[in-house]
C-alpha cells in the first residue's frame, strides 16, 4: 500500500496525545470496522482471534489481541459465524485498514527483549602503573587487561610505558599483550607505530597469530590505507595461517568504508566460494553494503539466505534492512512487515529504528505517517538526536511530490521551521544534515527568496559552509523555474568555494539546459564531466532527454554519441515494433551527412 493511500486515515490519528508511549492512540485504535470484510493482515493466530473479539465485542483492539491468547480454537470458530455478512470493502474503508496497520503496529507489545553481547568495559579507575600494580599482582593477565584498556580509552604513551615497565619487573610478555597494545594504534590511527610493534614483537620470537593480523589490518583500514590491509591479508599464507570470518569482515569493512562497493562483494564471494560460510557480522556488513547502493532485492535476498543458514537476524540487522528500504519508495510496505517481524524476534526499536521508519515515510511524502512515527520516537527512551528531526523536516519537504497534500505544502513549510526551532531549544546543534534538510523545504516548494535568505544564514548564523548538497539544491531549483543564469551562477560560486562539482551536480544542470534550450551550454557541461573523469552514459535519463534535442545538429549528436558511447535511438513507446524501420525527423539530411552518420540513413 503506498504511502499516498494511508493518509486518510492517519489523519485522524495526527493530533492524538503522543506524550507516552501509544498515549491515547489506543481509542482510535478501537473504532468498530462496521461494514467491512475481513482482510488478510497477514496476522497470527492470536492477533486474528483479538480481531474477531473487537468484533463482536467492541473492545479495544489492543487490549483484544491481549486477551485473545487464551481464547481456545472452539471460541474462535463461534467467534466467526457471530459476524454478519457485510458487503465488499470499499477503496476508502480499505485505506483505513491499511492506515491502522501502521498504527498497530507501532503499538504491537514485544516479549523480550532478547539478550545481546554488549563487549567489554574499558574503564579503569587510574592510568598510573604503579598505582594499579598495587592494587592487581604483576602477572601477564593483568598487564594485557591494563594495557587494553589504555589503548581502548586513548592512552597510548601510558600502554606504551607499560609495555616497558613489563621488562623492568621480569613479567614474560605473549601474543596477547602485543595485540592490547596494537589496539591503540586503531585508536591513533598510526599503521606505522603498528608496524614498529610487530617488528619488536617478531624479534622477541613470538609468533603472530590470526588476532594480530586482524588488529594490523584492522589499523590499516581505519588509516584509510585499503591496499596495506589487503596486503596484511597477502601474507597469511606464508606465516601459516588460513584466513577465517573474523579477517575477511575487517577487508569488507574497509572495502566499505572506502566506497568500494564493487571490491568488496567481491571479497564476500571469494570467502564463501574457497574458505568458509559467513556469520551474522559478516551479513549485516553486506546488507549495510545494499542499503548504501539502494540494492533493496539484494539486501532481503541476502536476510532470506541468513534465515535459510540458520543464522538469526539481530536487530543490527533489521535496521540495516529499514535503511535499505528508506532507500527506495517502492519498498514502503515491506518496511513495515520488517518492524512487524523484528517485533515478533523480542527486539525493542531504538533510535535508529525510529530514524529509518521515518526516512521510509519521509520518501515517499507520508506526512501523517511520519508524524505518528516521531511521537513515537520521541515518547521512546533514547537519546535526543539531530536525525531524528531532520527525517521529520525531510518528510515536509517531500509532501511536493503528493497530489492530494498539494494544499497543505503552506502549513507543512511553517510546522518544519517550527520543529526546527524546537531541535535548537532543545540543546540539539543543527549540523548540514538538518540545515541541507530545510532549504529543500524552500527549494522544493519553488520559494526563491527564502531559499536564497536560509542558505546565506547557513553561513553566518550557524557557521556551517553549504556544501555540494546545498548547491545542488539550489541549482534545481533554478532550473525548475527556468533560471538558468542564476542557476550557472550557483555552479560558479561552488567551484569558486573550493568544492568540487559532483556526478548529480551536472545531471541537474543538463536537466536545466534541457528544459530552458540551452544546447552550446549542456555540451560545454559534457565536455567538462568528460575532462574530469565523471563518464555520462548514454542510457542516463538526462543524457537521453537532452540528446533529443540535438536533431538538427548532428555533428553534435556525433559528438555526443562519442563521449557517452554507443548512441541511443529513442522510439516512441506507442509505435510498435515492426512497423517503422527509421527514424524520421524534422528535415531530411543531405547526402555528406548521410554518408557521415549511419544512424540517420
């Protein structure tokens, strides 16, 4: 059901009091669906059994669903011949189902919650060895928990000194202690400081272990040097090691962190096909991976394939799977039936579930859904974050796309500088996400001056820089209203500010062109992405529309077809296929262009 559907309907839950969790939510929950059908909500058997007791009954539904677990199967076939006949839901009452889905869901009471591994805790009551080694015997247990504790708290000169201070009291140093202190080096980000410890480790004659590599690695990858970690990973063979889960997740999680999508699925292949299965960490990673490359079919085929090798999703792994639906507006309802199951598993939403339920509403324009999810969030216990109003003033800006929201785009624009206001007073300092996020509701709605007006505050009352993302908001929107003087203006300035024009920043300007005629203008745009290594293919939306207006130019087209490629022949999708053979345009070519241009004839 699409987000535009259920508005209706969540309307009237809008202004409910959402001060706790579900507050007076439940009496809108209890209205008697009257003449309505039974619907398949893919529900279990006590929730169909609370639905047939409403029913008949009247009751609140959420408390039904309560009491409906005792309810034996005999009770609940009487449950069903007690219901009259009604007649064929209609689109409105469907939509209301749909919309108290949502809401029941919200509401679904969770047993649980089911326990997770929360690691070890780092704090330490001095960082003075002498003090600590009065307290604890000097044995090597101990040397390598204090140490481990210095690196993971940031102390690295102290764990450095212990190290030292081990030889001075005839302590034997292990693998273990050299792998505590390899830690800080994750923390300072130094892969050569590692290097020097391994080194000193090797001298002593300690043999590394699979746990050193890993933390070498893993020092490499947080340092943003990708190739030293695969290089770690290189030599394990010749030390006698087989490479494990534990190695090929530290390679994913750079390959990630590098923006190397394509590397590291790659890597994921190599590990299932030649050494071992992967485990929920190396899952959640690759499901992560889709959400980042809006690859949503991947990222559920991969939660289905957990579920087929007996691995239990965490909730890590339903927020990934939330994210990669908040990443494609076609993935609305699977969302829910998510937060449904993850419900059903005994795990409790946090703030980061909240905050993907609302960028699922958000892109799709679902302003009443979006609110009830942020009353929600707010009600919940967790800690007060910037995203979480920012995915709220994100779904204000997109109620443009909605047609039937088109007459409220005023008051949606006023309650998003209202929550805005409301994120400050609460201690919450506005960073670019939720600054970016506001001038969209400007850019969207068309409201030039204000746009121009908040973008400059940006800068001098928050002393946040507009970045790319500023810009390019700045420039569809002047290319929308066929300004396009302003909107080259825009461009200038971000390439004048130091900031480097992206792959959307000049989709976004061709689109401009190609709505206000500029054709000299779009190739000069094409020739520059060509110079700076962005390459536009010919199948690219903008590349197709603004090629359509090169008919009469078709030492242009011969241009054009040479930077993106192979050409596109563009056929209109009501001619069938057979019936023309050529493509025929506005004049007929001579015979030079003829002979120059095989693709015209």
């Amino acid at each position: 059901m699409s987000p535009v559907r259920q508005r209706s309907a969540v309307s009237d839950v809008r202004s409910t009091d959402m001060s706790q969790p579900g507050g007076d939510l439940r009496g809108h929950l209890s209205v008697d669906v009257g003449p309505a059908r039974s619907v398949d909500l893919s529900l279990d058997d006590a929730s169909k059994k609370a639905m047939l007791a409403a029913r008949k009954t009247g009751a609140n539904l959420i408390e039904s669903y309560m009491e409906a677990r005792n309810m034996s199967d005999k009770q609940m076939e009487e449950a069903k011949y007690d219901v009259m006949p009604v007649p064929p839901l209609g689109s409105w009452e469907a939509e209301d189902v749909a919309a108290r889905r949502v809401a029941e869901i919200l509401l679904m009471p969770v047993y649980g919650p089911s326990p997770y591994y929360k690691g070890r805790d780092p704090t330490l009551f001095t960082h003075d060895e002498a003090v600590y080694f009065d307290k604890y015997p000097r044995t090597a247990k101990n040397y390598n928990k204090f140490i481990w504790s210095l690196c993971k708290l940031g102390d690295y000169p102290a764990a450095r000194a212990a190290l030292e201070a081990m030889k001075t009291h005839h302590v034997p140093r292990d693998v273990g202690v050299y792998t505590s202190l390899m830690q800080g080096c994750i923390v300072t980000k130094n892969p050569r400081e590692a290097i020097r410890v391994f080194v000193e480790m090797r001298k002593e004659g300690i043999a590394a272990d699979l746990w050193v590599f890993d933390t070498m690695m893993e020092v490499f990858v947080q340092s943003g040097e990708l190739d030293g970690a695969f290089a770690l990973y290189d030599e394990l063979k010749p030390n006698g090691l087989k490479p494990t889960t534990i190695i090929f997740t530290t390679l994913v999680k750079g390959c990630i962190k590098d923006n190397d999508l394509d590397r590291a699925w790659k890597v994921f292949e190599h590990m299932r096909v030649w050494h071992c299965e992967p485990d929920e960490v190396m899952m959640n990673l690759m499901i992560h991976a889709c959400a980042l490359n809006s690859e949503t079919e991947r990222a559920l085929t991969l939660y289905q394939q957990m579920k087929g090798m007996g691995i239990r999703p965490t909730q890590v792994t339903f927020n990934s799977l939330l994210h990669a639906c908040a990443r494609r507006k076609d993935y609305y309802a699977q969302a829910w039936d998510l937060l449904k199951t993850m419900k059903t598993e005994g795990y409790i939403p946090d703030y980061r579930t909240f905050d993907m339920l609302l960028a699922v509403a958000a892109k799709g324009g679902d302003v009443s859904t979006a609110e009830l999810v942020f009353d929600e969030a707010v009600a919940a216990k967790g800690p007060k974050r910037e995203h979480t109003y920012a995915f709220m003033i994100e779904a204000y800006a997109m109620a443009h796309r909605v047609h039937a929201e088109q007459h409220n785009l005023k008051k949606y624009v006023e309650k998003a500088e209202l929550l805005f206001d409301r994120m400050v007073a609460n201690g919450i300092k506005p960073t670019h996400i939720s600054l970016n996020l506001r001038l969209n509701v400007y850019t969207y709605n068309s409201m030039i001056q204000r746009a121009v007006e908040w973008k400059k505050a940006m800068k001098e009352v928050y002393n946040v820089q507009p970045d790319v993302y500023a810009y390019n908001s700045m420039i569809e929107m002047y290319g929308r209203t066929r300004k396009m003087d302003l909107a080259l203006d825009q461009f200038n300035l971000m390439k004048a500010e130091g900031l480097t024009p992206t792959f959307t920043t000049y989709s976004i300007l061709l689109d401009g062109c190609t709505r206000n005629h500029l054709v000299n203008t779009g190739m000069k745009l094409i020739r520059e992405m060509k110079a700076k290594g962005i390459d536009p293919k010919p199948d690219h939306t903008f590349i197709i529309n603004f090629r359509r207006q090169l008919v009469k130019t078709p030492d242009l087209i011969r241009e054009i077809d040479q930077i993106t490629g192979k050409a596109y022949r563009f056929v209109m999708p009501w001619r069938k296929r057979g019936n023309i053979k050529k493509i025929t345009y506005h004049r007929e070519l001579t015979k030079e262009e003829a002979k120059r241009t095989s693709l015209y004839g």
